[in-house]
C-alpha cells in the first residue's frame, strides 16, 4: 500500500486560532476556560466553557459565506483555507478527480437550529423559516462548502460518530489514499455547540464540570477530584497526501500517518466499557495496522475528558497494550487545555501529536492537584507543565457516547 503524509495543517482553538498560536498554547500550558459569553448561562448548572476568542468572521470569510455557513462550518472553512496555504498547492496542475473531502462534525448546526425553533415559538404560529436552515443545519455541509470552494471532486462526505467523528475522518482519509483511491484528502473536523442547548443538554445527563467557582481548573483530567469534562468548540485541518505526490512537488512533509484502527465497545450508551475493552482493542488495532511494536510509541494523546469513569477506563487499557512500556510512555490529555470539542476533538489532538514530532515536546495534562488512587501513579501522566522529548511516533485516541473508538498513528517521516 501507499504512503501517507500529512502536508498541511490548520487550527482554531480555544488557545490559539492558528496552528503557531495553538502549538504556543500546547507548550506553554494554556488554559481555553473561561466564563460563557455566547449567551447568558446565569441560570445555567455549568456557566463556562473554552469559547474561541477573538474570532471575527468578518475578515476571514466573505460576507455571504457568514449569512449562508452555520458557526461550525465557518470554523470548517477558516480552518482548511489556513492547511491549504500550508500545503502550498497549485490546484492547476492537481487532478481534482483524485483529491476529495471528509469533514467530521458530532452535531453539526446546533446553534441554527436553537435559534431558528425559538424564533418559531416567539410567532403567531405561521412556520417562517430561514432558508438556509437546513443547510446550515446539516453536518454534511462543510464538506460539500470545502469541495466547492478548492473544486475537489472525489470522495467527500461527513462522519458522525459523536467524539470519535474527526479520527474517524482522518483515518478513512488515509485509507482512501493508501489503496490507491484519492491522491489528496483534506479532512478534520469542526464544532460550534456551546450554545444554550448544548451546555442544557449535556448538563442535563451530567455530563459536564459544575465548577462554576473555580471555573479554571474544572478540567482536569486523572484527578481525583474531577467531576466532568468543559465544552469547547473550533475547529482543526489536515491535508493528507499521497507521499510521491507530495514528494514530487516539494511539499514540507510534517509526518506521516501509518495506523488506524476502529472499534466500538458494544456495550453502553455514554458509559466506557469499565476494563477499557473497546479501547484497548482500537489500539492494539492502530498498532498492527502500523506495523509497529508498542515499544515504539513515544508518547498517547488520550481521549482523557476529565470524566470519573472515563480516565480509568482509558488508563487500564493502556497498561493492558503496553504493559512495561507503559511506564516508558508520555501520556497526556490536551483536552484539560482546550476542553472538550467533541466531534472536532479528533482533528485537533491528531494535530497535536504532528506538532509534538515536529517540536520535540509533550503537551501537558494541566490542572492537576491530587492523585487518583483508581490510576496507576508510575504512568507519566505530564502534568502541568510540557515535557521535552525526542518523539518519533504518536498515538490519538478519541472516544464516543455510543461506544465508537478511533485512534490513528503518526510517526516522523522516514526517508
């Protein structure tokens, strides 16, 4: 089969709204939580989250494309049109035939259609709709926007699969490329649901911090005293190519991409397997897939939510595929940084472990206070401060309610 490499990167964040701000942010510790500003959340369990900031629409899309484009699609383009610059293509000499799309999104317009169902209800009665709501609303219109906007006429099409949305893109992506099907995929995965709906939603299955006093810290993956995960939103882009192609034209090569693996723990709703069985298989799965020994991996950017059943579950499973190596291992949660995207999660922590081979550092679990005696304490959990090392292959890991696993495999690019 093929190789694969990533030759383009794009992100917005709650750290950084570029991919320089956002590796900034991953080294230096920084912290996306904040009070919400999107809507009054005083009556609200959970008052903040990691909101963007300083995002302006205005100059980054055109005019249209803001009255047309739900936030989560906005996010889409921006995001892309920053990992195509990266890229460096000149679409003229691409066959558009073999370059396509696979954008991830877990809810897709939620904003729009809160806003547009209480507009309704404020009527008399009469049904006047936008008529953009269903295209703003669908999950598969950024993708179909991203095509139109580069002209790439392959694959393209969205993956839903709650949290694991965006690895699940990336690795289909690269399976696309590896057996010879597509040439370029540009892929990730975009959220925008911190909105009444989405923080009453998912306080309502309790899902998320209540710790509106010491809003901060709230995510804080393996601590003790976690109670739940801060919704987040943004976006992340990844250019993958073939690597002759890319070779050929003298594209940067940042990594590439050797493993993916897919699974699903059959077993609840919202709740992990409690051995941590779907994900262990998913990475003993990434692994194989790889061609790789666990003692090859540096470092695992963990689906780590801050959840109390869910890092458990997370950490068995790694002790159980990498036994002794485990303890060799840098492991760490980025999402205590940029909380949690959902189905953009994926996109941005894969762009996280690119960024940790390119720079020769682990991003660190923040917020930690005291030690979960349910965890391992010999595992390297890098908390609160960003370690260097010489990392050569990554491991992403990305769960969803459903019982949906997903991890992929990036490793420095070898001659």
């Amino acid at each position: 089969m093929r190789r694969v490499v990533v030759t383009g990167l794009g992100a917005l964040t709650p750290i950084g709204n570029t991919i320089s701000e956002y590796s900034k942010g991953l080294q230096n510790g920084a912290n996306g939580a904040n009070l919400i500003t999107h809507f009054d959340a005083e009556k609200f369990k959970t008052r903040f989250a990691a909101e963007i900031k300083n995002f302006d629409a205005k100059a980054l899309l055109d005019r249209k494309d803001i009255r047309r484009l739900d936030p989560f699609a906005q996010y889409a383009m921006v995001t892309v049109a920053e990992a195509m610059d990266d890229a460096g293509f000149d679409l003229e000499a691409i066959d558009l035939e073999r370059a396509g799309v696979i954008w991830a999104s877990g809810i897709g317009g939620f904003s729009t259609l809160q806003n547009e169902i209480t507009e309704h209800a404020r009527g008399n009665g009469t049904p006047r709709y936008n008529p953009f709501l269903i295209p703003k609303l669908i999950a598969d219109i950024a993708s179909g926007q991203i095509s139109i906007k580069y002209g790439f006429m392959g694959f393209n099409y969205a993956t839903v699969s709650a949290c694991a949305s965006s690895t699940h893109a990336i690795g289909t992506c690269f399976d696309l490329i590896r057996w010879g099907r597509q040439d370029i995929m540009i892929t990730g995965g975009s959220e925008a649901a911190v909105c009444e709906t989405g923080i009453g939603g998912f306080n309502a299955m309790k899902a998320l911090s209540t710790r509106n006093d010491d809003f901060l810290t709230a995510s804080r993956p393996f601590d003790k005293d976690r109670d739940g995960f801060v919704l987040g939103e943004g976006a992340g882009a990844l250019i993958l190519e073939e690597y002759e192609h890319a070779k050929k034209r003298g594209a940067t090569i940042h990594a590439e991409i050797v493993g993916y693996g897919a699974t699903a723990d059959a077993y609840h709703m919202t709740a992990p397997h409690p051995d941590g069985l779907g994900a262990k298989n998913v990475m003993k799965q990434a692994i194989a897939d790889a061609k790789m020994n666990p003692e090859d991996l540096d470092y695992v950017n963990v689906h780590g939510t801050s959840t109390p059943l869910g890092d458990i579950a997370e950490t068995r499973a790694i002790l159980q595929v990498f036994g002794s190596h485990a303890y060799n291992l840098n492991v760490s949660s980025t999402k205590s940084m940029t909380g949690h995207l959902l189905g953009a999660a994926g996109a941005i922590e894969a762009i996280a472990g690119v960024l940790a081979i390119k720079n020769n550092f682990v991003p660190p679990t923040i917020n930690h206070f005291t030690d979960d005696p349910e965890i391992d304490p010999k595992l390297n959990l890098t908390f609160n401060e960003a370690q260097e090392r010489n990392v050569k292959a990554v491991l992403s890991n990305t769960f969803g309610f459903g019982g949906h696993n997903s991890s992929v495999i990036f490793k420095a690019l070898e001659d």
